[in-house]
C-alpha cells in the first residue's frame, strides 16, 4: 500500500511511519520544513514538502494521487494561540480530506481528540482547539466519497506501548501511550470495515488487533 501522512514529523506519525514502512508499506509524509526530511528518511518515509496551511486543495491532491490511503495527523501543537487552531486543526484537515476526494483516495483516517466537539464551549485555547476538531471531524463525516475513520485518542503519553487497549464509540476518559496511537493507525490503515465509525481510545486490556477487528464487526 501507498499512506500519505499529513503532518508526517508529528510524534504520533513518526512512530506510525516506522510501522508501516517496517511492513513494506510505501510511505509518505507531509512536512512544512525540509530540514525535517531526515527525520522522515529515517522513519522509512518519502518526505514531501508541502504547507497546508498556504497549499491549494489540487497542490494537495496531487501529492495524493495514486495512494491508497491516507492519514491525517497534523496539528498546530502545544504553544499555538487560537488562530493556528483554526488553520490547522479545522482549516488544514477540511483541506486535506477534499484532496482526497479529489485524488480518487477513499481510504481516510483521522487523528482527531477525545472531546471534540463543533458545540463546544469555551474561549481558552483548548475549547478553541476541541471545538476546531470537531467542526473539522463533522465536515469529514459528512463525505460520502471517503470510506473514513476518525479516531479520538485520550490523554498522550510517552510511556512504551503495551499493545494492549481499548476501542470503542464512547471509552471514557484515560490515557493512552503515543506508541499505541500509532499501532492502532497501522491497523486501521488496512481495516476498510471500521469505515463510518468514530472511536475513542485508551489504553485498556485488548490487543490492538483484537480491538479493531471487535469494532470492525459490530
């Protein structure tokens, strides 16, 4: 398979990039700057640079063309004011979703966050940013052209992965190591049957494949 990853030198793609690249998946991130490229490499992922914030929705698709699936996983990250909320967190991953749909990629998969919500109320940093995901994760949802996921992990951490967790519409809130996140993608990249859902994640006491073949078939 060829994944194209937005937001490919965030610490949850990185890991995921190793993932699939160790599998033999072809693998590709998007990156603002080129001195990240390395880090990419050597992950095992093709870095393309690309700004999402400033790029056309054909600049995107074209980097899309020809994937069979794609991930977004980009934020604006810990330290941005509300404005980068809204470019990245809604704006980047509207962007992102119609290159897909204009690339012809259906397979979609998003890393969204626990408590997102286009209602949420609020106006600290954080309500901006759980209210810019779901505005982002509704809009998603509403694409018929895209066999979607959309997946809203707890509290992230950088303690080893366990391998071991739990999936489901509504888990409550826990935390979940980055590791993990990023196994579950790995997963879900392959599993067109948990399309239409969304779904919470902690850590918990299923194994990661266990967890999405379980949500998979309900």
């Amino acid at each position: 398979m060829r994944i194209v990853i937005a937001g490919g030198h965030g610490q949850i793609a990185l890991r995921l990039e190793r993932l699939l690249a160790a599998r033999g998946d072809e693998v590709a991130g998007i990156i603002r700057r080129a001195e990240q490229g390395d880090d990419l490499r050597e992950a095992g992922a093709e870095p393309i640079v690309l700004d999402l914030e400033s790029a056309s929705v054909e600049e995107v698709a074209e980097q899309l063309r020809g994937a069979d699936a794609a991930v977004f996983a980009a934020g604006a990250g810990a330290g941005s004011g509300t404005a980068r909320k809204d470019s990245v967190d809604k704006a980047a991953a509207i962007l992102f979703a119609d290159a897909a749909v204009r690339a012809g990629v259906r397979r979609y998969v998003v890393v969204s966050s626990m408590g997102a919500d286009p209602a949420h109320e609020g106006d600290d940093v954080f309500d901006v940013y759980l209210r810019a995901k779901g505005e982002a994760d509704r809009y998603i949802q509403g694409l018929d052209a895209l066999d979607w996921t959309i997946l809203r992990p707890g509290m992230l951490t950088n303690d080893a992965g366990t391998g071991l967790v739990r999936l489901e519409a509504h888990t409550g809130r826990a935390a979940i190591p980055r590791d993990d996140v990023a196994a579950v993608l790995a997963e879900l990249v392959d599993s067109a049957a948990t399309a239409g859902l969304t779904l919470e994640l902690v850590g918990g006491s299923t194994p990661v494949s266990v967890a999405v073949k379980s949500v998979a078939g309900n």
